[in-house]
C-alpha cells in the first residue's frame, strides 16, 4: 500500500510502531523509502543525486542512523522526479535519465536508462551480522546482472594484468602497490560506486584461503593431508618433510613455521643459496576452473602438471600475489611443484572454489564491515560521462600546475643536497628537459623521522637548495610521511591530543633505519589532528618554498607482512570505530589535511600531491597517484598497462609509476650503473655484461612507456636512474632516451589541452581503448595496449629482445604509424616493427596534433609557434587550451581555448575563434600545418609545415594543397 505523504522521519517511526506497515513505500523530498515484505534489507532508501544518478541505501533497521560519507561530497539534487506503484507489486522512482524499480516484497532494485532499458538487476543480497570493536555491524555483499558479458572496468589499481573485470577477483585493500577504489564503470555505459571503507570484493566475496582449506593435498610419498617440502643449502638437500600447506605468507608465519633445524628465521639470510621445493597433487570434488594465487617475494617458480606457469621475482619484504587458474575434473589430482629462492621474504599459494557461472560472471560487491549497502548508480550515454558521474559524486579533479606534466627526475635518495642540486645542473648545462626534481625520504637525522627537519650535515641549507631549484627554472618536491619516531616531539604532541596509533610503539616495533626506532601513523580522520599535523609542518617545511609534496606511505604500511588481524589494531581505533571500518580510506583524509592547509595558506596556486595510496574521492584533493615499489622486471613493466588505464577509469586521472622500476635483482646491483651511492661507485664489482645489457633495455623500455603517461617520473632505489648517468654517451640508448624526452615536450601544448578536459569536462588522459570503441569486441580485454588523449595509440613493449609486436588497431577508425606514415585499416593486428629504439607509437585518421618546440621546461617559449599535424583520411576536431599554468586563475574563468577542425573531403583546416582570455595571454600567434598523408613521417618532419599563418583569435581557414 502507498501511504500519504508525510516526512520520511514520521513515518519511519509509525512503521517502528506497526511492523504490518511492511511492503509499503513513501515518497519523500529527495526519492523514496521502502519498507520490503522480506528479504535481508528491512528498509531501502533511493535518493536523486542528479537525473542521471541513484543513491541506494539498505538498511537491516528501519530509520536506522548512519555515518556520513567519506567519500562523496554531492546532496541530493533538486531535480524532478516521480514515484508510483508499477506492476508486479514494486514501485518505481525515475528521474530524467534513470529509472529505479524496488519490489516491495524482496527490496530488490533494477535500473532503468533514458531509453527505458534494462541496465543493472539486483540477483543477489546478504547482510551477516558482525561485531569489531564490540560495536554491531554487518558483513554485506550485492550482486548484479548475474551471467552478464558486459564489461566492468576501474576498481583502482592492481597488479595482475588485468583488464576487463568481468569474471575477475579482485579484493579491494590498501597496500604499497593496489590501490582500492570501490568504482566500476562499464563498457554498456553505466557505473556503479560502491560507499564503503573497509576491505571489499569485486566477485567472489569469499577471501581466498589456504590450499588444505578447499582441496585434498597428497604429498609426493603418497601421504594425505599436505606437501613434500624439501630444503637445500648450497645445493646439498638438508631437510625433507611433510607439510600442511605452503604457510610462510607473514613474518610471523615465518617465525612460527619455519624449520627448527635450519636455526632461526631471522638466520634466514645467512644459509648460502637456500631454495625451497615442494610437491603434491592436487585434487578437487567441484570440477572447473579454480582461481589461484601465488603470493611470494624473492624468485619463485611454479609448475602445474610439468607446465611453468610462473617465474617471478620481488624484494623480499614486499610480496604480492600473482594470480593463476587450473583446471579441475572430478576425481583426477593435478600435480603442483614449486620452486622458493628466499632470501628472507614471505611465499604462499591461496584458492578458491568456483563459483557458480551465473555469478562469476556479474557485478558483485561486498564488504567486511559495514553499517548497511549503500552505493550509487550512474547511467550516461558513454564511459566518459559515467566518469564524470563519479567526479560529480565525490568531487572534480583541479586543473594540476602545467608543470607537473614535464619530466621529474628523483631517486631513493638524493643523500645531500649537492647531488640533488647536481643533477639539475646537469639538465641544465646539456640542454635538457626538465621540470621537477625530487628529494625523497631520509633527509632528516637518523633518528628524526617525523621531526620534519633536515640533517643539517647532509643539507646545510635547505631554502637555498630550493631556491637554487627555481633559479634554475625549476620546481621541488619533498617528500612527507604519516609516521612519526616515538622520541619527536611531534609524535609526543599528536598523541598527548589522542591522534596518534599507539600500539605498534606500545608492542615495541622497531622499523628497519639504523638500529631500528619505534614508530606509529598518526590518526587523520578529525579535524583537529589534521591541523594539527600540517601546523607541524608549515614553518619547517612548507615556508621553504616547496612546490609539491610527496605524500609515501598512505594505506598506511604501519607495520610490514604483519597479518591481517593484527595489522587492523594497528591503524585504529578512530572516530568511526576500529580501524577494520575505515581500513580503506587513510589516504583520502591523510591529503586532506595537507591539501586544506596549503589552500589556506596559499590560496591563489594549484597544488600537487602525490599519494602511493589513493581511495574514491581524493582527485578533489590535487592528488596524483603512483604504483608503489614495483620491480625491475618484464612482467611488472607490463602490468603497469592495464594497472594505469584501469587505475585512470576509476576517475582519477593523473598516474604515474617508477621508471625502470623501484627495486631490483641484485644482479643489477653494482657497478657504475648499478650503485646510487657515489661512495660506492669504484669499488663495486662491475656487472655481468648481460645483466647490463638487460637492465639498460627494461629501463629503456620503461622509459618509452613513462613518456606516454599523465605523469613522466624516473624513480627509483639503487641502481641510478639519471640519464646522463646510465645510458653511455652517443649510445642508441642515449639517444632514444633524449628523442622520448624531448617528444614529451613537443607534445606538452597536446598533453596540457588533455589534462584541461580532465578538470572541465571529467575527461580521463590514459584511456582504456574501449572507452573511444566500445562497439570493438576485440578492444575489451586488450591489456598492453591504450591511448594517450584521444588521438595517440601507444603499445609498450614488454618483451625483452623483441623487435617487433602485434598492435591491434581499433575499427572503426584509420591509423598512421608515427614513424613511417604507414596507413592501417582499423579493425585488424598488425605486426609492427619495434627497434631498442622506438615503441609502437599510432596516430588516428583525423587527428589534429597540437606541438610545439622542445623546451628545457614547459613555460620556456609561451611564445614559440604551435605546429598542427592533421592526419589526413577522416574529418577530426580539437582545441589547444591555455592558462597560466600555476595560479587559479582558471577557476576565476581566465584561461583561453582555440578550436581546431578539419574537413577531409574538402580538405579545410578552420582555426575558429578564440574563446577567453587571461593575464600574460599570447595574444598573437603563429601556426604551422603540416597536412600528414599516408608515407609521411611524423618523427622526422616535426619543424615541416606546408603553411604558416598568423592567429589573433579569429576565425582563419586553411586549404590542404
């Protein structure tokens, strides 16, 4: 039944008085409430946040209070709307472009689009209660469109070289390398944003478990229950036996299970060329494919009925999964052997079994803890706008300072602030570009680590070092942390007001500087501790001029390969409850504090953060992220593909990650090139000549790719990374390094209109190729390849040795290849040629390419002519966007944009009037259009032009000769 209209609070208490009001809904300012017959929600919420977007709360109590939104900071709107009983005994709430159906007996929910479509059905529910902190709560999950084959994309950033997510497990949690962001856009133009803290699911809510948990293990001695472990020492066997499972996936994992006979694991590292075997077959009673994980540091191989299935290396004290699939029939054992050459790291082997077809295949959610389902609904016409849904949902991205899309160069770490100071010098006297150089971690005293000071030995004068950086015509960032040694007297000052954790210096954890110090996070999520924690900040660092910050460590890692059950007492309790509750969201209130501080203090100049961590929301806080201490492999070179372009189409759009990688083998750790320590430099042994040979190719590689992406940023720890330092003089290397380089900023007038529509339009840079053809099957699980803006096709070579590779070119369009000019016919792989020197770089039919000169940073020449590359074959349009680059201006209106389009069948170029204006605007301009056309090199004709025109903002047409 449908009651009279009344407020929403009223009436939720008349239905506390009288349970038979269940199956009834009421009509309130902002959507509907309905009170289902059955099901697990007694309550269920619609909001109107725009006429293309639902709020959706479930509630196990009717009227039931909750907290606020960490995450989005939009109020329903004041749209039109309607609600009305429609048939089969449900209830229907649409707005202008989106409908939403609840069945008043089950509280389930369908969406409607504009088209009167179907999109997104509830199949499924479940609300568990749970208890953390000793406060209720409920375990949730939610699932849609079961047996779908619509294509899901976003949920942060992760490491498993995956693309489409449909079919996908993905847990969302903090740590150094994913990044959780609780969003999914799909390839059928809807969205959905899941609000929750704490540890969530993409597909199966079930956590993958230990092997021994789902499966029968025989060893290979014919013994049930387990694994035939045996361990070698310098290449002699020293212990066989049988084990449970492969349990070495914590530190205390390691304690507690590792071999009494080989001595302690903290002696570990000193067994000489330990490696670690184990054998058994597996077998299961579900048949089907089981999703699998292998979870390990140092080298690790694994073989599956005498297949390798994977050869990985990390550093020992970061571990990361690596997921894998085997087939199971009913009955039939499938053997396992694994290979561990640990040098103190952590390794374990994870499963699940498989889910029915219908669910492994749809859009399901679920979280540990929560207060109810909550979540938000977007439908749009494509992908682009269903980002700019979220962006509407939980803030805009600021326009970044132009600056931040020129090259940064950094290392952990510039030990003094004459090599810092050294390195730019160095740009400088050859002529190179650059725009930001970087001092990371450990410039303060040893036992300093949140004092904010500098170690004045190392750095006598920090104001001059940054001021020397911006005589230069450059910028600085510092980084910042979270953490705090117990002994600062910031440390004493946070906790005597209760904003610092306290345990893990309560349970006397010492960290790895020196000796080790005990050390804790401070608590963000009040107000009054994040001013407190900028404050500390302002006049020791912030008065010196920096111009951007580094803010490490945000998920936190308070204390590394801790278990999850301890870990979670480690970064709470806070104002929202135990830490489990906001397990997700450090990073978005840690960039609060220093973005809230810098804005009041600064009010007129665009910031930059860049966070190793990131959650839903925190682009509104002048955030870019990067994807944490990855390594110097192949595998990890391409798994940052699909972890950049998925991370990019969760709506934050600017991304980066550690060129060449951050940690390496130490194969690669010596010599010349193989040593940051100047010190060190004459006396380390050289490289093997194959491992240098190698290393210089993967950096190389990896450098191509960084040169293509938001942010291009060389990082990383021992081996150097500086250009004059590891390419030899007059090498290809050198050479191909210094081309990219310079590429960059040719580009810079076409990569800052790219970042301009990030901020005016929620437009995304490194673009997942669906976005631009979604009407290509072929481009859906595509994973090493995307575009950079809308026009440049970039596929990064991953392989070593490889001097071709297959690139698929989309249909529906034409491609010319940047180098040659060959003309390709979208819609089919090409195999592309691939030199050390140059990546496969592709460029749209109809695109219009503003460049400009190389520049040693990006403000050099505001005046410099702007050459347009049209590539012929098809009609395309653009605009070339300007600013001033470093103030607000912009949001004050006072920026400029020039329109570009070209007609291919009459062969006009039109130059159309300048819209807006702003201090220090080129007002007269010239322009260089050079008519690309099949053959034609774009790499060796960037100063080319067929015509040259004077602009001064009006409207001019030029005909193709």
């Amino acid at each position: 039944m449908q009651l009279k209209q009344m407020t929403a609070v009223t009436w939720l208490a008349l239905v506390a008085m009288n349970p038979a009001l269940a199956g009834s809904f009421e009509k309130t300012a902002t959507g509907v409430v309905v009170l289902p017959d059955e099901g697990a929600a007694k309550e269920v919420r619609l909001e109107v946040m725009r006429d293309d977007i639902i709020h959706v709360v479930k509630l196990d109590q009717p009227g039931k209070k909750r907290s606020p939104s960490l995450m989005t900071v939009a109020a329903p709107c004041a749209c039109d709307f309607s609600v009305a009983k429609s048939a089969g005994d449900s209830v229907t709430l649409k707005a202008g472009k989106i409908s939403a159906t609840v069945s008043l007996k089950t509280g389930l929910v369908q969406f409607t689009n504009a088209k009167g479509e179907v999109f997104l059905r509830q199949a499924s529910e479940s609300m568990a209660p749970v208890t953390i902190g000793g406060k209720p709560y409920m375990a949730i999950k939610q699932g849609f469109n079961h047996g779908t084959k619509d294509a899901f994309y976003g949920l942060g950033q992760h490491q498993n070289g995956q693309m489409n997510m449909n079919g996908e497990d993905v847990t969302l949690a903090q740590h150094n390398m994913d990044v959780a962001v609780p969003f999914v856009v799909s390839d059928k133009n809807y969205g959905v944003l899941w609000d929750n803290n704490s540890i969530s699911r993409f597909g199966d809510a079930k956590p993958y478990g230990p092997m021994g948990r789902d499966l029968k293990l025989v060893d290979d001695q014919g013994k049930e229950g387990g694994l035939t472990a045996r361990y070698y020492v310098d290449g002699k066997l020293v212990l066989t036996r049988h084990e449970r499972d492969i349990a070495y996936q914590y530190l205390k994992d390691v304690a507690e299970n590792w071999p009494k006979e080989l001595g302690s694991s903290k002696d570990l590292k000193n067994l000489k060329d330990l490696k670690v075997v184990w054998d058994a077959t597996l077998s299961s009673d579900k048949p089907g494919v089981h999703k699998m994980q292998l979870y390990a540091s140092d080298y690790a191989t694994l073989t599956v009925d005498g297949k390798e299935v994977l050869d990985v290396w990390r550093q020992d004290w970061n571990p990361w999964y690596h997921n894998f699939e085997v087939k199971f029939a009913k009955g039939k054992p499938v053997k396992l052997h694994l290979e561990w050459k640990p040098s103190g790291g952590m390794v374990a082997i994870t499963h699940n079994d498989p889910l029915p077809e219908a669910e492994r295949h749809s859009l399901t959610f679920s979280s540990e803890v929560a207060e109810g389902i909550d979540y938000h609904v977007i439908s749009a016409d494509n992908m682009d706008k269903v980002i700019a849904g979220y962006r509407h949902l939980t803030g805009q991205a600021p326009m970044m300072p132009k600056w931040a899309y020129g090259y940064w160069q950094s290392r952990q770490t510039y030990g003094t602030q004459e090599q810092l100071l050294g390195v730019l010098r160095e740009h400088r006297k050859r002529g190179w570009p650059l725009d930001n150089i970087v001092q990371d971690w450990f410039y303060w005293p040893e036992n300093g680590w949140g004092s904010h000071d500098f170690d004045k030995a190392r750095f006598p004068d920090p104001k001059g070092m940054v001021d020397e950086v911006h005589k230069n015509k450059a910028r600085i960032m510092l980084s910042v942390w979270g953490k705090f040694y117990s002994n600062t007297d910031n440390y004493k000052e946070l906790a005597a007001k209760g904003h610092m954790w306290t345990k893990n210096v309560e349970d006397g954890a010492l960290d790895w500087v020196g000796p080790g110090y005990k050390n804790s996070h401070y608590d963000p999520y009040t107000q009054e501790a994040r001013d407190i924690y900028y404050r500390q900040m302002k006049s020791k660092l912030v008065d010196l001029g920096f111009d951007a910050w580094w803010m490490d460590n945000s998920e936190p890692d308070v204390l590394s390969n801790t278990r999850p059950a301890d870990f979670k007492k480690l970064i709470g309790p806070t104002v929202h409850g135990a830490g489990e509750v906001t397990f997700n969201s450090y990073s978005l209130q840690h960039t609060k504090a220093l973005i809230d501080g810098l804005n009041r203090d600064q009010p007129d100049t665009r910031q930059y953060i860049l966070s190793r961590s990131g959650f839903a929301g925190i682009q509104r806080n002048s955030v870019a992220v990067w994807s944490g201490d990855v390594v110097a492999r192949w595998n990890n070179l391409y798994d940052q593909i699909s972890a950049g372009v998925n991370f990019s189409m969760s709506g934050i759009p600017n991304w980066t990650h550690d060129i060449g990688g951050y940690a390496q083998e130490t194969r690669y750790q010596s010599g010349d090139v193989g040593s940051a320590q100047e010190n060190r430099a004459t006396t380390a042994a050289q490289m093997k000549p194959e491992d240098e040979k190698e290393w210089r190719e993967l950096n190389l590689r990896w450098f191509q790719f960084g040169a293509l992406t938001p942010q291009f940023r060389s990082h990383g720890e021992v081996v150097r990374r500086e250009i004059h330092l590891i390419s030899p003089e007059n090498s290809d290397m050198r050479e191909s390094m210094l081309w990219y380089l310079k590429l960059r900023y040719r580009l810079m007038p076409y990569i800052y209109s790219a970042a301009a529509d990030t901020h005016y339009n929620s437009g995304t840079i490194m673009r997942g190729l669906v976005m631009d053809f979604p009407n290509d099957e072929r481009v859906k699980d595509i994973k090493d390849q995307y575009l950079f803006g809308r026009d440049l096709l970039v596929a990064p070579v991953h392989v070593y040795g490889a001097r071709e590779r297959s690139v698929y070119m989309p249909k529906g369009a034409s491609w010319y290849d940047f180098y040659t000019g060959e003309l390709h016919k979208g819609g089919a792989s090409v195999v592309v040629k691939a030199p050390a020197t140059r990546m496969p770089l592709l460029v749209k039919a109809g695109a219009i390419l503003t460049m400009g000169p190389v520049t040693q940073y990006v403000d050099e020449k505001p005046d410099a002519p702007i050459t347009l590359k049209v590539y012929t074959g098809a009609d395309g349009q653009t605009s070339l966007y300007e600013d001033d680059g470093v103030t607000k201006a912009y949001e004050r209106g006072e920026s400029s944009r020039i329109p570009f389009s070209y007609n291919d069948k009459t062969g006009t170029l039109t130059i159309g009037d300048r819209a807006g204006q702003y201090k220090g605007m080129v007002a007269q301009r010239q322009f260089r259009v050079h008519f690309i056309k099949p053959g034609v090199s774009s790499s060796e004709s960037f100063d080319d032009a067929d015509q040259i025109v004077a602009y001064s903002g009006k409207a001019i047409t030029i005909k193709r000769k």
